[in-house]
C-alpha cells in the first residue's frame, strides 16, 4: 500500500505557491511596481516639528536727529540694528519729551522685552522709564541719565572729564595755571545730567583762575541756530570776549557764525563731540578751533549690543548679575598733534 502524503503535500505546497505568488503580482500592481523596478522603501518618518523660539523685541527710543551728534547716534543704532536681523528692532525717534513718552508707551504696548533709551531730558523721561522698568523689561539708559536708578544698565560719556579736560585747555591757552586771562561766553546744553555734570565740572576749573571772568552764560541746547541767537544776544552786552566755551560741535558752529555777523574777529571755540568737520579744522591748525573733545555717538550701538546679550536664550536674570550697572566712556582731548587718529571723513558726523 502507497502513502498519499507526499501527493497531498505536493499539492498544498502548489496551491499556497500560487496563492502567495498571485497576492504578490496584485500588491506590485496596486503599488504601480513593474518588472525590473527595484523594490520598495518604507518612506522615512518626518522628525516632528520644531517650534522655533520667539524673536526677541527690543525698542529704541533716541532724540530726533535735529543736530549732528544726533545725527550720528541715529546712523550708529540702524547700523546696530543690521547686525541683528535676529532680533526685532523698534527704532523710534522724538523731538520733545512728550513724544518721547508718548513712544515708550506704545512700545510697551507691543510687548518689548527691553528699551533702550536715550532721553531728550531727564526729568520728564524718569517715569515712564520707572513704570517699564517695574514691568519687568529691560532697560539700558543710554548718556542722558535718569533722575532715578530705574535703568538695569546706564552707559554714558565721562562729561565730568569732558568738562574738566576742556576747561583746562581753555585756561592753558589763556596763560596757564594761575596766570589765565580772559573773558569767556559759556554755552551750555538741555538741561538733563550731561550737560550738567559738563558745566559743574567746568566751572569748577574756571573758577580758580580768577584772572578768567564768565561774562555771559546761557542754554542753546545743542543746537546750531539756537546757539547762533544765543551769542549774538551775549556778544551784544559783551562784545570783547576771548573766547567761548560751547560744550558742543553744533552750537560751536553757532557762535563762529554770530562772530562772523558781528564781525568779531581773534574770539576761538572749543566745542566737543567730534564732529568730522571741526576735527578737520582742528588737525588743519585753525585758529579758530585748537582743540576739540571727544564724544562718541556709537554709545548708542553699545548698549543695543548689550541689551541683545542679556535678552537673547533667555535668563535675563542671571546674565544681569555680572553685567555692569554703570559704564562710563572716557573723553579726549583732540588737539592737532593726535587729531588725524580722530578723524573719519566717511562718518556721518
């Protein structure tokens, strides 16, 4: 008697090949695979998203460019801003206090986690920077101080030395210590902590030469055409001056064209901030202007610089801890011995 297993298995073994073989041919056909196509990869898993971090958003309060320095400190905070595209920049500028705060408050309104300012005074910008402040957003204070310690970072000039270092040249040129002679017009500035702590420190200088006499003091706020009506009001009482003390490019500017209108001649400046067309004159021996003080307007870039790298990844806090509370910038005397070190024709001021 035969066995039948090896029939029956030969006969299974054909019909599961065949099943199998014609469920292959369907699923190619459903996949579109033809003959010769190589087979199939299982398609990757898209990585699941990730969310990207938040901009962060800064705002930029500065004085309207209505003189040269501003001019500058304008130019330096868009040429900061390029170097952070990362980072959402409100630049805003404003020609009176009112504005000023009016701007601030807008940009609270849009959420910035820090400000920088440069305020156009002192006095009316220290409580809107004090409500930010307790808002928790960073502020850098950028030269004109507040009246408060309200600013997380305060960056400014050194204007005691600015006034210092220029009253002391004025009394050297004028006979040395001691022996000074001379009658002086002072031109101050907006009132706010700068032109304050330059006049103070100043004045301190001229007032142990007594052989030099103040004879005509005034505000011209920084401006050229203020300054030119300012001198020609003092030069009307005090025609015989020796010369003038501006504490500023622009108002320097000023009193050279109330001198030229007066016709008075043999009266020298001495301004300050670096202006490129007085350092020119300075470094071109002209009379009129022997020395001039420094007075950066890229302060402003410092400290969008330095608020971008307390606000950028987070911990503010932490960071806050090792950064300066207060930074000061030293001033030089430009005389005609360093002024080509001073001098960049290309900048905008």
């Amino acid at each position: 008697m035969h066995s039948t297993t090896p029939r029956l298995s030969t006969r299974f073994t054909g019909r599961v090949t065949a099943i199998l073989a014609s469920g292959l041919v369907a699923a190619t056909a459903m996949l579109g695979i033809g003959a010769g196509t190589p087979a199939p990869i299982a398609a990757a898993v898209p990585a699941p998203a990730v969310a990207q971090e938040a901009k962060v958003r800064i705002g930029v309060s500065i004085p309207a460019a209505d003189h040269g320095w501003t001019a500058g400190v304008v130019w330096w905070a868009k040429e900061c801003a390029k170097l952070h595209p990362e980072i959402e920049w409100s630049i805003v500028t404003a020609e009176s206090p009112e504005k000023q705060i009016e701007q601030i408050e807008a940009l609270m309104a849009k959420k910035v986690d820090g400000l920088v300012i440069l305020a156009t005074e002192s006095a009316p910008l220290t409580p809107i920077a004090e409500e930010a402040h307790n808002r928790g957003i960073l502020i850098v204070n950028v030269d004109r101080g507040f009246l408060k310690p309200v600013a997380d970072i305060f960056i400014e000039g050194d204007n005691k030395a600015f006034g210092r270092k220029s009253a002391e040249f004025m009394v050297g040129k004028l006979g040395g210590k001691g022996k000074a002679k001379g009658d002086i017009i002072v031109l101050e500035g907006i009132p706010c902590t700068v032109n304050t702590d330059r006049v103070q420190a100043a004045m301190e200088v001229f007032k142990t030469e007594p052989g030099i006499k103040i004879v005509g003091q005034a505000a011209a706020n920084w401006n050229r055409q203020k300054a030119l009506e300012v001198t020609e009001t003092l030069l009307a009482k005090n025609p015989k001056v020796t010369a003038i003390w501006a504490s500023d490019d622009d108002m320097a500017l000023g009193a050279e064209q109330a001198l030229a209108e007066k016709g008075i001649e043999g009266v020298w400046i001495l301004g300050g901030a670096g202006m490129k067309d007085i350092i020119k004159r300075v470094m071109d021996k002209d009379p009129m202007y022997p020395a001039d003080i420094t007075y950066p307007p890229s302060m402003i870039a410092t400290g969008m610089e330095m608020a971008s790298s307390v606000l950028k990844g987070g911990k503010k806090k932490e960071k806050l801890q090792y950064m300066p509370r207060h930074l000061m910038i030293d001033v030089d005397l430009v005389t005609p011995a360093n002024a080509k070190d001073f001098y960049f024709p290309a900048s905008v001021y």
